[in-house]
C-alpha cells in the first residue's frame, strides 16, 4: 500500500503546486497534468498486483474524527473500479493539457488542475474506504471537486445552474446514504466495513431498507432514471470535455461500487431486489438511448447515452441478483460478470467518446451537430476514434461493448430456458431491453456520426475547424487501442473478472469459473472469426493499394437531383434524421416540433426543428424545486442580521435536543 499511498500524495502536491503556479499557465499545466499522469500509471502498479495475484492489501492509521478511523484496502472488487478511474484520468489529464490552454489568457488554470487531481484523490479513496466516515468524507470531496471542474466556465448561466443543480442534487443522494449509514453502524456496533460484513445477522431485520437506501443514494450518483435529471445531462456537458470524460467514464462508475460494496454486507438478496433493478436498468437504458437519440448537443447526446449505458449495467447485475437469490449459480456469474465488464468498457468508449467530442469543439468552436459535417475531411484522428467508439458502445463486434452484452444475453437465456417458468419474465424482459437498447444506439450513434463527420460542412466553423494537437490525438488512439484490445480478449478479461464475482457472491472461485466458461468459449469463436474478418479487411485494404499505385484518381460529382447547385442544407440534419424514431416514442419524449413547410411551386425555404426537453425535469424536478424555493423564501424573516438572535436560536435548539435525549 506504500505506492498506492505516494500515488494519492503526489496527485495532492501536483495540485497544490499548479494552483500555487495559477498565473502561469503552462508551468500549472505541466504540474497538474504531469502529476496526474505520473500517479495514474504509478497507480496501476499496486492494482494490477491485486488482480493478478487475488490477494488483498490494507492500511489502516489512527484517526482522531469521532468512529472514524483511516482504513483503506484494496481487494478484487475495488482493483477491478480502480482501473477504469486511473487509465481514464491519466489519459484525460493529457487531452485536457491541450484543452485548457486555450483558455490561458482568459483564466487561471491552476484552479481547475487542483481540482482535477482532487477529484482524482477522492475517487480513490471511495474505491478503498474501509470505514463509512472517511466513505462519506471522500464522497462528500469527490462532489465539490466535481462542482468545481464543472462550473469551470461559470460566466456563463446555463453553466452556473447546472452547477447549482447538480451541487442540490448530489447532496439528496447523499442525504440517503448517510441514513443508511448510521443504520448500518447502529446495527453493527462500529462503522467499519469488516463490522458491517461480520453483522450479517443484526442487519437482516432491515437489509431491504438499506438497499433501497443504496439504490436511490447511490443511484443518484450513477444516474438512473428518473433521479439522473441533475446529474448527467445538465452537469457533464457543462464541464471542460475531459473532465466530462471522467466524469460519466469513472465518477458515476462510484455509484455503481458502492452499490455493489453494500450489497456484499446485506447476505442473501430477494428476489424482488433483482426485479427492482432491471426494472431501473430497462427503464434507464431505453429512454436514456431515446433521449439521447433526440439530442442537438453532441455532449448532451452523450451524457443521455450514459445513462443508456448505466442502465445495461444495472439490468445485468438486477439478473446477477436473481440468480443468486434463486441459487443459479450459471445465471448469477454472467449476469454480474457482464455487468463489471460493462463497467469497463463504458468507461473506456465513453471516454474516447467525450474526447472526440472535446476534440470537435476545439477544432471548430461548436458542438451543435446540425451547424458540423464534413469533419472526417478535416480532422480524420478525432473521426476515425468517434467511429471506433461508436461501434464500441452499439455493443458489435469485434470491439469491447459487444462482449459484456454477449455475457448478459447468454445469463438471460440461460435464466429463460433453463430453469423454471417464472424466471422466463426476467430473462426475456433482459434480452428484449438489450436488443432494443441496442437498436436504438445504433440509429443514434449513426445520426451523430454521419451529422457531424459526413457529407458537406453545414457552416463556416465547420468549414474552417483545424487539425488538433499530439495531445489531444494521442489519448484517442490509446482508447481506440484498449476498445479493440477488450474486444479481441474478451475470454481473458471474462476470467480475470472472476476472483471479482466470488468476492460479490461469495460462491466459490471454482464455481464461478465453470459457469463463466459456458459464456467463454462462445466469445472464443467470436475472437476467431473477427481476426479472420479483420485480416479480411487488411488484405483487401492491401490489393486495393497495390492496384491504385501510380494510378491517377479522378472525381467527379454526383446526380444532383434535379438540383444544379447543391447546397450543404439539402442534407439531413439530425432532427430530420431522428424525426421517424422521436415520432414513434413521442408519447414518452413530448418533443416539440417546429416545420415550416415549403410552399409554392418554387418554395424558397423549409425548416425543421425538434426540441426534446427532459420530461423528468420539466414536469418532477422544476416544480419541486420552485416550490421548494418559494417556501424557503416565506422563511427569510428568520435571516435579519442579528447576531444575538443566532445565539438564540443555537442555545434554544441545545436545550430541545437536551430535554429530548433527557427524556
């Protein structure tokens, strides 16, 4: 634990000395981002260790905050969520090195790298707490520092209340797991970790009070719908592209570990716990993937898209919990085990996703995809990533998202043929949620890619966007890389997931291993017959080569149409291309169509527009917090400025929790 101890100093030090070293720019950018860098692969070391050799490594130091105490561990499952935050953040501080310089006239950037390696700090230190104190300390920083990086651009309004919101909502999430907490310490006698698994017996009498605890706190976090409202579309794309990266690619992966960390103390699940979060996990991932698919804003398409993908993950372990409460073991171990892939390769598609992004709205000043095209002309790196990582998260093969969803449907088949009747309901709601997930994100990510990187530029900053930086590139080829890498071996990344599921389930490793092989050898012959596909595609790249060379290649323009000057605004633009899928689901997505027809035998000019505003938002959370606003504002006779009146009130409060604890 002595490296993974230097790795969290070293982030501190490179963030207090690039915030030490604000005014100047660049020597800011190389502390922060360089110190991220460094610790992030440093911090790979200890993690990697763990996983490989399957045995846990602790520290636990003296700690003078009341049942607190600074007890951390890495074991199987917080080196498998390790991963994703370390790779993601350091190759994030790379592009945002590049990112953020833009801004150096404008603002001081030793602010945002402080804040870029505390929010690295605690993420950290939420994987390994052993202790609820110090969890909920770091999950308290882990929020801050994100308000933080979020509001980086807070002369702007729209920023400044997606800061504001977020900030409100994290803390009602909070507010849940700090009741599950003390409940769990109550029961336990102690706020360790250990205490909370040895307790076992104590918990039971309210073990479904503190999972649906961990499901509405944790899940605030993770972003299902419908408390994702204040989290991912109004916060991640608010944010500088990087830190939206690590944002909705490792921060809101947290949610999902400490669901998992409270489940591991709360014995054998019900089986309506597995219902309750496919149910979420469809829910979440089919209006996620339909939100997202009637988005303008690349980045808001992209945090939708997050939720999508959260929703695939929550599904598969809502099946994990099903098998194991009705004791299928084959069911159990593929349902959990696609779910932590997931994990994992989300984190690394939707990183290279946000940015591509980031790396488009450098290039050309915009992410409104209908004033983009023709990008693939102008920046080929950023739209041969954006391809990759698209195919990625429609879950095809041979890249990685295909083989976590492969595990998921093969624990669903199983749960649906071979067990019996009832279970048939879980496993086909699981498959027939992931293929019309799957579905949908195919139309989505095909609109997006084909609006912003095909055809003709829709405007002039698009048709002026420039080549970016080494900087900005390289982080996108290594993700392109880790995506093909995961897909290529996926048997490899199923059986190092196991020691992961054993310590979840507690079945043993062996058992796990038989069951997980079922999955293994399908995904064996799917490796194989992706080599030979993409040797294909190289041998024919080659001849085609070969037979082009010392040719010359002439163009020519295609059939206008009837047209004799083809405009760029013949194109589609993504609203008319969604227009058919938002028709059909508009019962649930209430979008807003503005058509003005073309009139005449020579029209001049027709416009489509759609405007797709969050339901949740609009019709739940507005209200609500306008209501709460108006009540608190009738309490404002109570802030007059007097200070013997707050003394008052302090001691009045101390004499009724006297009088209370008395009686």
């Amino acid at each position: 634990m002595s490296l993974f101890l230097a790795v969290i100093i070293v982030l501190l030090a490179g963030g207090l000395f690039a915030l030490a070293a604000g005014k100047l720019p660049r020597i800011a950018t190389l502390l922060g981002a360089g110190s991220a860098v460094l610790a992030c692969g440093a911090g790979l070391v200890p993690v990697l260790r763990v996983l490989i050799r399957n045995r846990p490594e602790s520290f636990r130091l003296p700690w003078d905050v009341p049942f607190g105490s600074f007890a951390i561990e890495i074991d199987a499952l917080s080196a498998f969520f390790l991963l994703p935050i370390l790779v993601l953040s350091g190759l994030a501080a790379v592009h945002g090195a590049e990112y953020l310089l833009a801004y150096r006239d404008r603002k001081n950037l030793g602010a945002p790298w402080f804040f870029y390696n505390l929010l690295i700090v605690s993420m950290l230190l939420v994987v390994v707490a052993r202790n609820a104190v110090l969890f909920l300390v770091a999950w308290e920083v882990m929020s801050l520092a994100a308000f933080f990086l979020l509001t980086f651009e807070h002369e702007k309004g729209d920023v400044r209340r997606a800061g504001w919101t977020y900030l409100v909502a994290t803390h009602m999430g909070a507010a849940f797991l700090l009741l599950m907490f003390v409940i769990l310490g109550q029961k336990a006698g102690s706020f360790d970790f250990d205490d909370f698994g040895r307790a076992a017996g104590a918990i039971s009498g309210v073990a479904s009070m503190l999972f649906v605890c961990a499901v509405i706190g944790f899940g605030t976090k993770a972003g299902f719908m419908p408390m994702h409202v204040s989290l991912l579309p109004e916060a991640h794309p608010a944010a500088p592209s990087h830190v939206s990266a690590v944002m909705s690619g490792a921060m809101i992966k947290t949610g999902i570990y400490g669901l998992l960390r409270v489940l591991s103390f709360l014995g054998a699940p019900p089986a309506w716990w597995g219902w309750l979060l496919i149910g979420i996990g469809v829910f979440s991932g089919v209006m996620g993937i339909l939100f997202a698919l009637a988005q303008r804003d690349l980045k808001r398409m992209l945090a939708y898209s997050s939720i999508e993908n959260v929703g695939i993950i929550t599904l598969s372990l809502g099946l994990g919990l099903l098998g194991l409460s009705h004791g299928w073991p084959i069911v159990a171990a593929l349902g959990l085990g696609g779910g932590l892939l997931h994990v994992i390769n989300h984190s690394m598609f939707k990183g290279l996703l946000f940015l591509a992004a980031g790396t488009v709205q450098r290039s050309s000043g915009t992410l409104q995809m209908d004033l983009l095209g023709g990008l693939l002309k102008r920046i080929p790196a950023t739209g041969l990533a954006f391809l990759v990582a698209a195919v990625a998260i429609c879950g095809l093969p041979p890249l990685n998202g295909f083989v976590s969803e492969f595990l998921v449907y093969v624990g669903a088949y199983k749960a649906t043929t071979t067990y019996a009747a009832e279970t048939a309901v879980p496993g086909l709601a699981v498959i027939a949620g992931l293929a019309l997930i799957g579905g949908l994100a195919a139309a989505c990510f095909t609109k997006a890619f084909g609006t912003v990187f095909l055809g003709e530029p829709r405007s002039e900053q698009a048709r002026l966007a420039s080549a970016p930086g080494l900087a900005m590139v390289l982080p996108l080829v290594l993700l392109m890389i880790a995506c093909l890498f995961l897909g290529l071996f996926g048997p490899l990344m199923a059986r190092m997931v196991q020691p992961v599921i054993a310590d979840i389930t507690h079945l043993p490793a062996e058992t796990v291993g038989t069951n997980m092989a079922v999955a293994t050898q399908g995904l064996s012959s799917v490796v194989i017959v992706s080599l030979g596909f993409l040797l294909l595609v190289l041998l024919l790249a080659m001849a085609r080569a070969r037979l082009l060379a010392g040719r010359s290649i002439g163009q020519a323009s295609t059939w206008y149409c009837g047209y004799a000057k083809p405009t760029a605004r013949m194109q589609y633009t993504g609203s008319s291309f969604a227009q058919p899928l938002t028709h059909l689901f508009g019962a649930f997505l209430r979008t807003r169509v503005h058509l003005d027809r073309p009139a005449g035998l020579f029209p001049k000019e027709a416009r489509l527009v759609t405007e797709t505003p969050d339901v949740f938002a609009e019709n739940v959370y507005r209200p609500a917090f306008e209501g709460t606003g108006w009540v608190l504002s009738k309490l404002r006779w109570f802030q007059h400025g007097r200070v013997q009146m707050y003394v008052l009130y302090i001691a009045a409060t101390l004499l009724v929790l006297l009088v209370w604890k008395l009686g």
